[in-house]
C-alpha cells in the first residue's frame, strides 16, 4: 500500500483524494489552527507538525510519495501587492524542497494558482521546476479549472507531478495526454 505524506494539508482535499485512491495518510504538515482541527478529527492517528520552517525531516515518517499546495497568497495575480516567490508565504516552497532533499519521497505532487507562472515577471514557476530538479525530480506540469470540471467557478490551477531520479516521470510524460484529456502535460 502507497504512503503519502501531506504538506500545506489545509483541511485534507489531497489525503481525501488520496485515500480515496488506496494511498494511506502517515503524515500532516499545517499552521493553521482550524485546519488542524479539521485534520485531527478526519484522520486522529496520523501525526501533525504545524510549522514546516520547524520541521525535522527525520520525523517525517517514510512515505512513497509527497503532496502540498504551498501558500499562493504571494503568487496570486488576484494580489496587486504579490510578493512573488521570496514572500514570507509562498517562500515556504523552499522549507518543502529542504525536506524533499533529504528524505526523496519518490512521487511529489504539487498544486498552485495559475499566477506561478506569471509570478516574479515570468521567472517563479522556473525557480520552481529548477529547484526540484536540482534535488533530483523531473516529471510533468498542466494546469486546469474547476470550470472545466462543470462547476461554475473560475479557479485555474497548476498541478506539478514528478518522481526522484527515475523513469516513471518519463512514462507518466508519455501517457500524460491520453491521462489528462485536452490539457496536455508540459
């Protein structure tokens, strides 16, 4: 059974679709008080660190893949005053690959606002896949919209899946289209 641990878990939508896909919580990474709350009563037997700049990664407990959606407030083009990605939120990006480093879960997936990639004049999404592939991940980035999905909310995401010095990343590339419908994979 795959193990996954979750960073920025807000209140779970990652471990929910995860779990619903056979993979096993056995970790949560989140500040925020409610969300916590909200974890700790979905999932009471998995442990909870609050601040990911204070976490060690040996308390991580081993986990084949690893999921976040780091903090968008700083990405955001909703943001006028978006402090890209050195901002004290979405720089928390930067704590997560630390961890990633020296743990190397082999499957990172990662979510964020479709303004990474206007973020920083073009650049933050760039820092963001040279980042991973300096630690050894490569794989594919698409984005989507809940309005693709039928629901009458425009919320564009970008989706980041990537493996740990393997050929899966390759594969998954490969049959990426067929996977993903008309949003084809980059």
């Amino acid at each position: 059974n795959m193990r996954f641990s979750s960073f920025f878990a807000g209140i779970g939508g990652f471990d929910l679709g995860f779990q619903q896909a056979g993979l096993t919580p056995v970790f949560h990474c989140e500040i925020d008080p409610y969300c916590q709350k909200i974890l700790q009563r979905h999932w009471p037997e998995v442990p909870l660190h609050g601040d990911i700049t204070t976490l060690d990664s040996k308390n991580i407990p081993d986990s084949d893949l690893w999921s976040g959606g780091w903090p968008c407030q700083d990405l955001s083009s909703a943001n006028t005053q978006r402090a890209g990605l050195e901002g004290s939120r979405s720089g928390l990006f930067f704590d997560f690959v630390r961890l990633a480093e020296k743990r190397q879960p082999k499957w990172l997936v990662l979510e964020n606002v479709s303004g990474l990639l206007s973020a920083d004049g073009g650049t933050a999404f760039e820092r963001v896949t040279d980042s991973l592939e300096e630690i050894g991940y490569v794989g594919i980035w698409f984005t989507c919209n809940l309005l693709d999905a039928g629901h009458p909310q425009n919320r564009e995401r970008v989706f980041l899946i990537a493996s740990h010095r393997s050929d899966c990343a390759y594969q998954f590339y490969s049959d990426g289209g067929e996977l993903l419908g008309h949003n084809s994979p980059r």
